[in-house]
C-alpha cells in the first residue's frame, strides 16, 4: 500500500484514513506479507471510531483529539484484565494521519438481528468483575458523564424542536457530576462507560467466552453508569422485565458493586439511568432535527420519559450530590 | 471433536445428565444416539405441574422494581413494545 496523498488538509479525516487503516490490519494480520483471499471489511466508519477487520485482526483509528497517553492507560487496563476485557494485539497505540490506532483480535459480536439472543446473563457477570478489579493507577476518569454533555450540546445546536424542551428539563434534575461539571462521587472503581450489546464479543481463542470491547470511555467512576443503559430501558418500557432481571440478578450474583445485593436497586441507578434516558433522547431528536423525520414510537418512549422526570426529583443516594 | 458444518472445536456439555457437544464457532450443537430423546422427555417432565418445594415463596413478584419516572405500564401486564421488538429498539440496543 503506497502512502495516500492528504487531499482534504484535513488532518486525521476519517474517509483519508480508511485505506491506510485497512493496510495497517493487513499487514498485521499477514506479518510475512504475501497475498490473501480475506476482504478488508469496515465494520465502522464514523469521526468518533473507524474500525477495519481484516481476516483475524481488527484495527481501530480512535476519534481525532484522542489522548495518546490516556488511550495508553486504557489499554494497559484491558492487556491486565483479560478475562473482562478483549485485551489488544499490542500493548501501546501507533500514530496513523494523526490518530491514534490500536490492533485487535477479531471476536464474533451479538447478531443485531437477533437481540432475543443477547447474553444478558454474561454482560451482568462481565460488569461486575470489572468493577470489582483494581483500577490501574493513574486511569482516567470514565467518560460517560462526558458522553451524555456531548448529547445535549448536540441537542442544543440541533435546532428547534417541540421535544427538545423535555430533555432540556430532564437534563437540569441531575446533579452537576452527572452533567460532567463536578467529578464523579467515585474515583476509584474500574468502569466500561459505554455499554451496550455492541459492546460485547465472543473470545477467538475457542472457548468463545463473552468479553467486553472497546476501551475509549474506560476509567474510575460510578459503577452504577455501566448499568444504566439497560436499566433506562427497563424503565422506559422498552426492555422486558425478564431480560432487565436476567442482567441485575448475574451482576448481583457476580458481587457487582453498584448496587447492593438484594432490595431496590433504584437509589444507585436512578441518577445513571436518568443520565442515560436524557442522552438517549438528545441524540435522538438531534437526528430527527437532521433528517427531517419525526422520532419513532421507541424514540417518543424515552422523550417522554424524560417529561415525567422532571416532576420526579432524583432519588437520593449518599453522596450524589457531590 | 469437530464441527461437521464450520470444523471449529466442539465442546462437551453435560445439561441434566444428557452430553450436548456444541460448536465454539457456529453455536450449533451434535446430539448422540438417544439423547434428544432423553431431552424430550426431560421437557414433558418439566411441563407438568410440580409441586412447589416447602418453603419456596410462593411466585416470582409480577415486575421488578421501577422508578416513578419510568413507563407507566410497570406493574401490570408487558406493555404495548412488549414481545414483538420493535427495529428502533433493536438498533438502540447496539448504540452509543
């Protein structure tokens, strides 16, 4: 692969940095060279993540601004946790049009197309032994927090729209850690930051184990955040009971920190999976601001979630006001 | 042993006394010679009532908590996004 010639001037664009991603993962699937029958296969190709696979090998380019130092961290965290986390092909990030890329071994995701099948049981069982592991010193804060501001601010320059003003309200009843303005209660608990069943792989290695992926909003935070996407769903009516008890009773089963192991989990989650609902819900006004499309009844589920919340004031828990 | 369909190792389950060989690869599973007919009637077993065990709370609670924010079919039946899954929520399932 020659070198591919910077047309745009903009540096660390996605679309320039696909083919030159794509000849990263051949070459570190194919250490010999030679040829091959495998496709380069893009399974993402946004400004946030670009992820090519080639043959047994993945290789990531992270989003421009990416900390070298911190994605560093984050990775160290998931080469020392590899029962957890999916642990990377090699241990430190390389410079590539100015991101930062890391290699992975390919592992078999949850099949979109049926999410009946979703292992709820191991995702609870991974959380609660990440949470339960040493936080490496020095990690990051996890981004969640960061996340969800980024949503709203999103929603913000999205334009008007009659569902905006709800998440707006929603998004005012949480305390200012959870808007990412103050630092999380809990600076030392190991943390995903961004789960969902995109999240989760089978290991190669034969065994075929279920392992977490994706290290970017790793860091030490509030365990009760990696909880709060299926709980936000519960809430909103969109998750079954069955498979929302599946995931809580592993996690608790696993001695998952976040909540405590029997009684109303509710105190610990309601501010995350309030978080959660109010990112959920920007996003998806954001996009229907963008496409010119009304949201969806799913979508209209979570904006109105958001409208009851702010008649509801968080659930307090000790120390969530920090 | 290995898989007939994609040759990737298979392993050695034991569910109730019956050995399941399942693909590490495919998922797909091997039975031997009388053993879907042992699960067979392990299954007809398990569909008749049985009695409760003494001392077993007598069922599950109807929903597992909510919050007073959440939607307001909790409690009763599965509400109106029940079984059926609807493809906005299958696709909110897999993203950040």
């Amino acid at each position: 692969m020659t070198g591919v010639t910077d047309v745009t001037g903009v540096i660390g664009a996605t679309a320039e940095v696909m083919p030159a991603l794509a000849a990263r993962a051949r070459r570190t699937a194919h250490p010999a060279g030679g040829t091959c029958a495998h496709p380069d296969t893009v399974l993402a190709e946004r400004d946030d993540g670009a992820v090519v696979r080639h043959g047994d090998t993945v290789a990531k380019a992270h989003a421009p601004g990416t900390d070298p130092a911190d994605l560093a961290r984050r990775l160290a965290a998931a080469v020392a946790l590899p029962a957890v986390l999916l642990a990377p092909l090699r241990p430190a990030p390389v410079a590539l049009h100015g991101r930062q890329v890391t290699f992975w071994p390919y592992g078999t995701p949850v099949d979109p197309d049926a999410p009946d099948d979703a292992p709820w049981e191991a995702a609870g069982a991974l959380l609660a032994r990440l949470h339960r592991a040493p936080a490496p010193a020095g990690l990051p804060p996890m981004r969640g927090p960061a996340k969800a501001a980024r949503a709203i601010a999103r929603l913000r320059a999205a334009g008007p729209h009659p569902a905006a003003a709800p998440v707006l309200r929603a998004w005012a009843t949480l305390p200012a850690w959870a808007r990412d303005e103050r630092p999380q209660p809990d600076t030392a608990t190991l943390c995903h930051g961004d789960v969902h069943l995109g999240q989760l792989v089978r290991h190669p290695d034969g065994t075929a184990a279920w392992r977490l992926i994706d290290v970017d909003d790793l860091g030490v935070g509030v365990p009760g955040w990696d909880l709060a996407r299926p709980a936000a769903w519960y809430a909103c009516g969109l998750l079954p009971p069955g498979d929302w008890t599946r995931f809580l009773t592993a996690y608790r089963e696993e001695g998952g920190p976040a909540v405590p192991p029997a009684g109303d989990p509710w105190p610990a989650l309601d501010v995350p999976a309030r978080a959660l609902t109010v990112q959920t819900a920007a996003l998806a006004v954001a996009k229907s601001v963008a496409a010119g499309r009304p949201l969806d009844e799913v979508q209209q589920a979570v904006v109105d979630a958001c409208d009851r919340m702010a008649a509801t004031p968080p659930e307090l828990v000790q120390d969530s006001t920090k | 042993m290995h898989c007939p369909k994609c040759h990737a190792p298979m392993h050695t389950f034991n569910r109730n006394g019956v050995q399941i060989e399942q693909c590490s690869g495919c998922r797909g599973i091997f039975l031997d010679y009388g053993e879907l007919e042992a699960l067979t009637r392990m299954e007809s077993q398990w569909a008749q009532p049985a009695p409760p065990p003494p001392g077993a709370p007598q069922a599950y609670p109807a929903a597992p908590a909510a919050p007073a924010w959440g939607a307001p079919h909790h409690g009763g039946h599965y509400g109106h996004h029940g079984h059926k899954r609807h493809k906005s929520f299958g696709h909110m399932l897999f993203s950040s």
